[in-house]
C-alpha cells in the first residue's frame, strides 16, 4: 500500500473511544453503518480507519461531527454476537487525516491520507525526553494504583520514541479531547513533551488525593472512635439508672455553643465545661449549675449587632413626634449619629439625663433607641443596695445570677442596645458593697470593652451599648461616677410648653384610653391653662395627665348616662369637674411687707418661691431659726446676721438691737425639708427690713449667696428659680452678677415678662429691695 497516496477506505466512527498507532483492543459495533464499514473492510483488505465523534450522544454523525484525523487500523479478529452487535479486534497502524467524504448510502467512506511522523530519527534530546517520560511515568504507577507494574516492565522496553509516547498516553486517564489533541501532533518530541507535561499535573492530582485521603481516614477513625466511646457511655449510664438522652443534649448544646459567634477564649471555656457537664451524672447538684451557666453562654450576643439607621432628618422627626421642646438632648443624638455616620465607628456615649420628675426622660431613652433602630432595655437601680446586683455573684453560690447588666444585654439580643439605668441617684450602699463603685466599669468607654461579670468569667465587650442615665438628683450620685456622665440638665416645662404637650401628647392618649372621640369631648385652651394654673403646681406634666384623666373619665360618665352627647371643656366646667382650685396661682406678696422677703429656691420637683419672714422682740439676743431648715440654710442665717451686727451704722439700726431683742427667722410650709445657701441674700434682706421698719417690695424675688463680708456669690437652678417667679407672678429678680450667663436657659415666654437685676454686693440688693419706711 502506497501511504503517501490519498485511498479510499471505509470510516468507523468511535463513541467515547481513541485508538493510538500500535494498540490493539476489543471494540463492540452496534449501528448498522458502522457493522457494513467492517463487512467491506473484510472482503477488502482488512483495513478501516477508526476516527473518533465529537459527541457520543450523536446516533448517525455528520462530517463536522467527527474528527477529521484518526487512526488508520486492521481488522485482526471479527466475531458476530448473538444480540446482533458485532465484536472486533483491532490494532493500530498509523495516523492518517480524512481528506474528504465520499458518497456512500450503506456506510460511511472517506478518503484519506497516511501522516508521516515527524523527527524520525533519534536525536539526543529525543533520548533524553524518553528517559525522563519513563521515569515519570514509573513515579505515576507508584502513586496511582490504576495502572499495573507489569505495564511499566513493557512499556520500559520499547525503544521507538513515537510509539512510546502513543502507549503510554493509552494508559493515561486524559479526556478524549485532550487524547485527540496528542493523536494529531505528528511531531514525536512536541508529543513527548506534553506527556511529561501531563505525567506532572498528575502527579501533582494525586499527591493531593493521597493527603486529602489520609485526612479523611484519619477523621473517620477519630468520628468511629468518639461514636464508640458515646455508646459506651449511653451503655454504662442506661446500667448506673440514669436517664438516656444526654448524649443528644450534649450533641445540641455543642452545636449551638458553635453558632453563638463567641470569642475564642469563651468558645474554648464553653466547651471545656461542656465535657465536664457530660462526664457529670445527671443527678448531680452541679450538673444543673454547669448547664444554667452553658444556657447564658449561649443566649449572650457576642457579635450579634443591630444595624444603626443614621438618617438624621428621620431621627430628628421621631424624636419629634414624641417629646416637645428638650432641645438639648435631641441635639446631643442627632450630633451622636452624625459623628457616627462620618466614622462609621464610635464608641456608644454614657448620658445622664437630670431633672424633676416627670419630665419626660425615662421615655425620652425609648424615644432615642426608636430613632436609631436599636433594642431597648430598661433597668430600675432605685432602692439597689447590693453589688451584685450589678456584678452577678461567682457560680459557687447557689441561686447564683448574673448582674443586671449581663441580663440587659441578654434581654436586648444584640451588642448596640440603648441601654437605660434608671434612678442612677436612687442606689444605697451597706455591707453588702457599693453598687455605685460597680458602675463605674460599666460607664467607662474606656473599660468597658472588658466588662467582668462574676458569673460570667469571661470579659464582655459592652463599648457598642448607648448607655443613657436618668437622676433626679445629681448631688447625691459620687463624684467618680458622676465624671463619667455627660450630664443633660432637663428643666421643668414652662407653662407654653404644658399647653402645647397636652394638646399633642397627654389629652389625645387620654381620650383614646377612655374610649372618646374628638366629636364627644372638645377642650379650649383656656381649660387646660386653667388646670395648669390651679390645679397643678410641677415641673413635669404626671399630676397634669392624672387631672386631664379626671376630665376624660367625668365626661365619659355623662356621655354614657346621657346627660350630654359632646362635652365641651370651658374654663367653668372644668371647675365643675374638679372642684375648687388646689393652688393659688400668683404667689406675690399682696402688698409691700416688712420683714418678709420673697426668695427663690431650687426642689427637686423644680423651682418654687420661698418667703422668709422675720420678727424681733424684746428679748435677750438669741437667734431663732424655724422652718426645718438644713445646716447649710441655718449657717446663711448666721453669716447674714453676722452682717448686719458689722454694719449697723450704715443701715442706720440700733448698735445694741442684738442684746436687747430676739430674732427669728422663720421660712414657711414648716414640713418641708429646705437646704442651701441661696437664700442668704433673702434673709438678709427680711432681716434688714424688720429691724429698719423699711418695706420689701412685693414684686420683688431674689436668690444669691451671701458672705460675711456682703458679697453676693452665684447660685444654680436659675432657670427653674425664673419660672417659679414667673408662675408666683413676680416681676423683678434680682441675682448674682455671675450668673449672668444663665438668663439665655430660661425660655423666652419666661425671659421676656420679667427684669433682672445683676448684683455683685447686699447695698445693690437693698437699693433695689427696700421701700420706704412705713
């Protein structure tokens, strides 16, 4: 046969199947083109070419589906099976090429030409690639256990560069496409080395197979030898008569100790006592301690974090919508939040927010976690006297507890609640500890991103939590404590502000509550001023919901007993509903008096007017103070008495008055507690006045500090001491000279209807106090 000459020869395409130059194997043929290509290569001269489909799904392929170089072979052995598919022994001669397709309707017939390998002759680089293709493939045999040492002892004796190429690549697991591609390099070198390159992938593959498989079998064993030990121990728990099962609880608890998200040190503690609760026996006492303690370990969050809406505008609108006026603390919020959406990072601010009761700040912490989307939790520290209470005690107790804190942050599922401690001032200590002292941890952005919880054990990061502090009194909060506090004074409400409350928040909730409509109960403003006025005497606006509570509830009665149908709100019936007026609004001296001053004072309920009276008679000299005054009060009386006696000439007063009459001092609503020094200048003043016979005048308030030598010093609560003399219908304050700077706090409806009068010395108070001698 002439190789170099095109031929005609019938085609046998392959499904999923080479066949290198040199192979001989098996092939079963089944389609009925393929069965006549083998009849008429038979009656020929045994020749066929053996070309390879591109698809093995294709029944009958066409041109472009098969390959167009493949393998020229000879019929050996032809063997007809009894389910009508036909088995042939073929082997491999040479790489031939399909020229063209020749019309053919029994079976497929091509021409084809024979290609001639290239590099025919042996050169050094040729023996050396041979050389280093064997001994790879000797690596390859040693790995993978596919291929027998007895195909290395045949291969290792052929000595044609081509052909070893061609077998060893028959007994490589490649793809058909990658097999293809060898087929059709004629060049012997160009193919040699693609095997190595491909002998080294391998090698590489199945390196990794060896350790992945070493490791799996090394996790089987330990898998098999913990499942084994487990039924052992259900076996010797079922015969010690405990309960079966906790096994599986363990199994759930290890799970779930897993997905808590933990610090490593926790997760490892975590599990540490975990095996210990397993060894334990159920009925022991410490086996429910262990899983209490596991249980808090597990429904902590430890990276479980809400995400912060730090929209501004939207903040600034809820926070709005649920409290009027306190400016201040709504502009500390939205600064927090918008510091936070510029750093993306910060740690939560510590707030105490200070004022009177019932102004709002215990719902003002709600409203501040409603505007940035946090959880809430709320914790009252009124009346806690026990350390504890904020540390939780060690697990050697029974009964034992995590602090408050801890439970907080349990309650709120997340590491960035706003977080309320309520009645901060309202905590005792004994010999149980100082829970203040405990607090301090808890309040210090420094420390607190390492909370230690006795029970816990372990350092809790409590840096993400907003905390927000309520006090009605900031005097009685340590001093260590109270630095750690950015404090936000809450002033009572003017009496605007009650008006524009009621209308918005306090009468709409009360006639909700007690199922009226806005067409059966209707309130004109001067109603609800009148029950401001007379009725209540605050600074926040609790008594002012219970009376407009009363109206809801009378008007309810008359509407359902049929008396009226709408009921309407007038400065009438609202006397009638309540009764007479509780307070006297206006509480200025009706005329001008001598010996009683007007003074202004500073409660914890807000600010309220004071007057000091004074009377002098024959006596011996002693002082009397009465009232229930506080130490500081009566030591004001003294400086200011001391006064006097030092400067009688100039206030034109008897020299000897000390030595010849008594004088008491006496400050009014004798049951209340008053302590302080700011009425040193009122009764100085009252004093004067009493000893002079000159009148105070009746519009006239004052507050202010006075020393031995006359001097005025300054006070605090200026704001809440304006709107009390602003409600007792007073018209001039006078007040220290330094505190100036505190006239811009108080409200403007307030500022505007009084005069301040700014003093640095008792003579200014008295040019402007006295009148004339009656």
């Amino acid at each position: 046969m002439d190789e170099k000459k095109r031929r005609q020869i019938p085609l046998l395409p392959l499904r999923g199947l080479l066949v290198f130059p040199t192979m001989v194997l098996h092939l079963d043929v089944g389609r009925q083109k393929s069965v006549q290509a083998l009849e008429h290569a038979m009656v020929d001269d045994h020749h066929i070419l053996l070309a390879t489909q591109k698809e093995i799904s294709i029944d009958d392929p066409t041109e472009e589906e098969i390959y167009s170089v493949g393998t020229l072979a000879k019929v050996k052995q032809m063997l007809k099976l009894p389910n009508g598919t036909v088995r042939v022994l073929v082997e491999g001669l040479k790489r031939a090429k399909i020229e063209r397709y020749t019309e053919n309707d029994s079976f497929i017939e091509v021409e084809m030409s024979v290609l001639s390998e290239e590099d025919e002759e042996e050169s050094a680089e040729t023996k050396a690639l041979m050389r280093n293709v064997l001994q790879m493939f000797e690596q390859y045999i040693k790995l993978s256990k596919k291929v027998s040492a007895e195909t290395l002892a045949s291969v290792s004796d052929i000595v044609d560069p081509g052909r070893l190429a061609d077998v060893i690549a028959s007994h490589l697991p490649l793809k058909v496409a990658e097999k293809q591609g060898l087929l059709e390099m004629t060049s012997v070198q160009e193919r040699l080395l693609h095997i190595v390159e491909i002998l080294n992938n391998e090698q590489e593959v199945l390196g990794l197979e060896k350790k992945i498989g070493q490791r799996v079998k090394k996790s089987m064993e330990k898998t098999q030898k913990e499942y084994y030990l487990r039924e052992q121990m259900k076996a010797i728990q079922k015969e010690l008569g405990e309960k079966e099962g906790k096994a599986g609880e363990v199994a759930t608890l290890r799970e779930k100790i897993e997905e808590a998200e933990m610090p490593s040190n926790v997760e490892e503690k975590a599990l540490k006592e975990l095996e210990r609760y397993e060894k334990m026996p159920a009925s022991s006492a410490e086996s429910s301690v262990l899983r209490n303690y596991i249980d808090w370990l597990i429904q902590l969050p430890w990276k479980k974090e809400t995400e912060d809406i730090l929209d501004v505008h939207r903040a600034e609108d809820i926070l709005n919508e649920d409290h009027y006026g306190l400016d201040k603390v709504k502009e500390r919020v939205l600064e927090y939040l918008a510091v936070q959406q510029l750093t993306k990072e910060l740690k939560g601010p510590i707030l105490c927010l200070s004022g009177p009761p019932g102004v709002g700040k215990t719902s003002l912490a709600r409203s501040i976690a409603r505007a940035l989307d946090r959880q809430f939790v709320r914790i009252s520290l009124g009346g806690v006297r026990d350390e504890a209470e904020i540390r939780g005690h060690r697990r050697t107790y029974v009964g034992a507890m995590p602090g408050r804190i801890i439970q907080g942050m349990k309650k709120a599922g997340s590491v960035n609640p706003v977080f309320l401690l309520d009645e901060i001032d309202k905590m005792a200590n004994d010999f149980r500890g100082d829970p203040a002292a405990a607090l301090l941890e808890v309040l210090d952005p420094e420390q607190n991103h390492t909370f230690s919880d006795h029970y816990i054990e372990e350092p809790y990061d409590l840096s993400k939590v907003m905390f927000v502090t309520t006090a009605n009194n900031i005097a009685t909060i340590p001093g260590p404590l109270l630095d750690r506090m950015e404090i936000i004074p809450i002033a009572g409400y003017t009496e605007v502000e009650k008006l524009h409350i009621s209308r918005g928040h306090l009468l709409p909730k009360q006639m909700k509550e007690h199922g009226l409509t806005k067409g059966k109960l209707q309130a004109k403003d001067e109603a609800i001023q009148k029950v401001i006025r007379y009725y209540t005497r605050e600074a926040g606006v609790r008594n002012l919901e219970r009376q407009i509570a009363t109206l809801c509830r009378k008007a309810a009665k008359k509407i359902v007993a049929g008396e009226k149908k709408r009921v309407m709100l007038t400065a009438k019936t609202v006397e009638e509903m309540l009764g007479k007026p509780r307070f006297r609004y206006g509480l200025a001296e009706e005329q001008d008096q001598v010996g009683a001053a007007t003074g202004l004072a500073y409660t914890t309920a807000g600010g309220d007017t004071l007057s000091i009276e004074v009377s002098v008679v024959p006596g011996k000299g002693k002082l009397i103070l009465t009232g229930k005054l506080g130490d500081v009060m009566k030591e004001s009386a003294q400086a200011a008495f001391s006064y006097i006696r030092s400067r009688s000439k100039e206030l034109e007063i008897d020299p000897g008055f000390h030595e010849k009459n008594d004088i008491h001092i006496h400050v009014p609503e004798g049951a209340t507690p008053k302590d302080g020094p700011s009425a040193g200048i009122t009764m100085a003043t009252a004093l004067i006045s009493a000893l002079t016979g000159r009148v105070v005048k009746k519009e006239v308030g004052m507050t202010g500090e006075i020393t031995l030598r006359g001097r005025v010093l300054p006070i605090g609560g200026l704001k809440e001491k304006s709107m009390s003399a602003h409600r007792a219908g007073l018209k001039t304050i006078i007040i220290p000279k330094d505190n100036e700077k505190d006239i811009e706090d108080v409200p403007e409806s307030v500022r505007s209807e009084l005069t301040y009068i700014l003093v640095e010395h008792l003579d200014e108070v008295l040019k402007h106090a006295l009148g004339e001698k009656k």
